[in-house]
C-alpha cells in the first residue's frame, strides 16, 4: 500500500531557511543526495526523518524540492551551503514527518536550477503492535533442575562405618571432604542466584536507513560518500551513538555502472554498542 504523505511535504514546504549572505559567484552543485530513517517503534503515528545534502563548490543557497512517486513535493527550500569539517561545502537539509498508516514509497531530492538529483530512495514502514513472545508455567508443574535454594550447597560428608575404610585411599585422606570433580563453576563461591555478566554488552539497534550516491566517478568513492552520507543520517535521527557505520548490523553495499559514472547504495541498521 502507497502513502505519499502528501500533506506532510507541503506541509513542510512552508519552513524556510534563509540565508543572510549571498553568494560571491555562480555557485555549482555537483551531486545531490538523500536519506529517510524511521525513528523506530510500531504505534503510529510515530516519527521518520528525512535529509537530503548538496554537494557544492562554495558557499552559497542551494534551493532543494522533496518529491515522492505518488506525485507528492514540497515547495523550494533554501538551504545555504558551509564549509563542512573535511573542507568541501554542503547545503544540508533535514525535516521531521509522521508515519500515520503502511508505508511503502519512495523519495527523491532535487536542487533546482542545477540539473541535479539524487536516486530515489525506498522507504518502508509498518503500523501495529508486534508478536511478543512469552514464557509461562502451568500451575502444578514444576520447573527442571534445582531450586534456587539448592545452589551452591556443599556437598554431603561421606561416613565411614566402623571396620570398613574406603578402598584405596590413604590414612591420610580419611575423614577428608570428597574434592569436587571437573571444573570449578564460575561463580563458585558467589551468593546463589547472582547474575554472571555477560563480557559484551548487547547492542542496541534501530530499523534500517538506506542512502543512495549517484554520478560518483569511482565505486570506491561512491561507496565511501554513500556511507558518509548513512552515518550522517543515523546520528540525525538517533544521536551520534548511533553513527558509525562499523556499529551496523545488516550491513548491505552496492555501486551500478550508469553511462561514465556509478550510481551506489548502502543500507543497514544503526546499532549502538
């Protein structure tokens, strides 16, 4: 089922970021890209994070269009382009919207005035509470192995009857406690029922975000921009924790030949370990 979550764009068509200092030159975009994460959890409403960047070569306004296949855009939103922390200039747009029913649909971004568009990307969600699983007792059975009570008991003396002394042992070990046999358990010693903690704490993870880079001249450099671009989504929408990519599990790569350059995907779950 396709909701183009039409109002939600327009609706965000009236939020305008201007900028106060114009550009000293013709400024130039050399590729667009997009993002769309949802924030997790499986009521709706619920939040989904949309993020589109432009490549520049200087400052300047970059004017972006959101459209969705089902026909869905927003009006012109201006973005002025900065100085990013590796030196090259990006225009980065962001906006919050609601999943309201079953979504499966796809967004764009575009700079007008530049020629430029990003690949679409797939955005998938599902409303509804999901199975959880239980575990319960039946009254009048009773649970296998030990009871809490029982751990960590000595073990009972052995006695020796008069006249009869334990085959094989010397003098010097009668009346002794038999020695455990195997292995030592690894809370021996520890108040009974005491937690062993695990050596690595569980990740913790949110749904998928998938990001696309199209016109990169290389499949090296588009996947490393593409990656860039899905860590920048991941700690927009999730925190900084969550923006490594190393982190993520279901992790998926792709780069498709287009003409002279190469169009490439990466997909996966932000994990926070």
């Amino acid at each position: 089922m396709k909701t183009p979550l039409q109002a939600v764009l327009i609706a965000a068509a009236g939020v305008t970021f201007a900028a106060a200092i114009t550009s000293a030159h013709a400024l130039e975009v050399s590729h667009v890209q997009l993002g769309v994460a949802d924030m997790g959890g499986s009521a709706c409403p619920r939040d989904a994070k949309v993020m589109a960047w432009a490549h520049t070569d200087g400052p300047g306004v970059v004017k972006f269009v959101i459209r969705n296949d089902s026909g869905g855009k927003t009006g012109e939103i201006a973005i002025y382009a900065v100085k990013g922390p590796t030196g090259n200039f990006i225009a980065t747009y962001s906006n919050t919207f609601k999943i309201q029913t079953d979504t499966d649909i796809k967004y764009m971004a575009e700079a007008v005035g530049h020629g430029k568009i990003s690949p679409w990307v797939n955005f998938t969600a599902k409303c509804g509470p999901q199975p959880r699983k239980t575990t319960t007792t039946t009254s009048g059975q009773t649970p296998k192995g030990k009871h809490v009570s029982e751990v960590d008991e000595p073990s009972p003396k052995k006695t020796t009857t008069s006249g009869n002394k334990p085959k094989g042992k010397p003098a010097s070990e009668v009346d002794k406690d038999d020695e455990p046999k195997g292995k030592p358990a690894q809370n021996a010693g520890k108040p009974a029922g005491k937690p062993i903690p695990d050596s690595k704490p569980i990740a913790q993870c949110k749904p998928t975000i998938s990001v696309m880079r199209g016109l990169a001249a290389t499949r090296t450099g588009g996947l490393a921009t593409a990656q860039a671009a899905w860590q920048a989504t991941a700690a927009a929408a999730y925190g900084v924790s969550y923006g490594r990519w190393s982190n993520a599990e279901n992790q998926h790569s792709s780069c498709v030949r287009k003409t002279l350059a190469f169009e490439c995907t990466v997909s996966a779950r932000p994990c926070q370990s």
